[in-house]
C-alpha cells in the first residue's frame, strides 16, 4: 500500500511538473492597451497542409530556436495579444479573455494555455 501511494505522489508532481513547465514562457505575453481599444485579436489556425506536420508548434518564445509546449491544428481559434516580427503571442484552448486594458503589462494568468506561434498560418475570425 505504501508504494500505491508513493507511486500515485510521483505521477502527480510529473503532472505538476510538466504544467509548471508549459505555462513558464521563456518570453512574456504582453497585453497592450489604451483608450478602452480591444487588446486582442480573434484569429483561428489556417493553411496547415494535410501532407506536413499537420500541427503549427507552440512556442515558449518568439522564434523556432524556443521550446514546443503545444500544438494546434487547423481551425483552433487563438486570441493575439503580443507580437514579435512574424510571431504571435497568443491564449488559447480556454474560456474567451477579456480584451481591454488600461496601459501595457504582463498578459495576467489565463484559464487556457498561452505561448508563441508563426504568424505565417493565423487568419483573422471576423466577428
């Protein structure tokens, strides 16, 4: 009985663990704002092509060189925040965040997930 539960502790840190390390961005999201102007972007993945890969990778940074903690397919609707060059900060895979904000700061934690993606395969989600 006692390795049951040494073994259910290990397996719960590793999930612990693992989340820690997929909401620890190497690059901080930041959420722009002013003027009572929405903050974000609705933007859904687009242009995947079936024979590749299949996923755009989620970044912990603005650039390939950064670590994947996530992948989205065709058609996952993201909300853009941040950019750097041809890369988004984004939220996604959680309840729709609010896009206002009086000044610039750190993107607040989100109930979702959060990281970098190339801006090569978002399109913009009218409405």
């Amino acid at each position: 009985m006692r390795f049951l539960f040494a073994g259910l502790i290990a397996v719960a840190m590793l999930g612990l663990s693992q989340r820690a390390l997929a909401d620890d961005l190497d690059v901080p999201i930041y959420e722009y704002g002013g003027d009572d102007l929405p903050t974000c972007a609705t933007s859904v993945v687009s242009g995947l092509k079936a024979g590749g890969d299949g996923f755009l990778a989620v970044r912990s940074g603005p650039g390939s060189q950064y670590r994947e903690i996530g992948r989205l397919r065709n058609g996952d609707k993201v909300f853009t925040f941040d950019m750097n060059g041809k890369w988004f900060g984004v939220v996604f895979g959680g309840s729709e965040p609010g896009c206002t904000s009086p000044a610039k700061k750190r993107l607040l934690p989100y109930r979702g997930k959060k990281g970098w993606v190339h801006g090569n395969w978002l399109a913009d989600l009218a409405g």
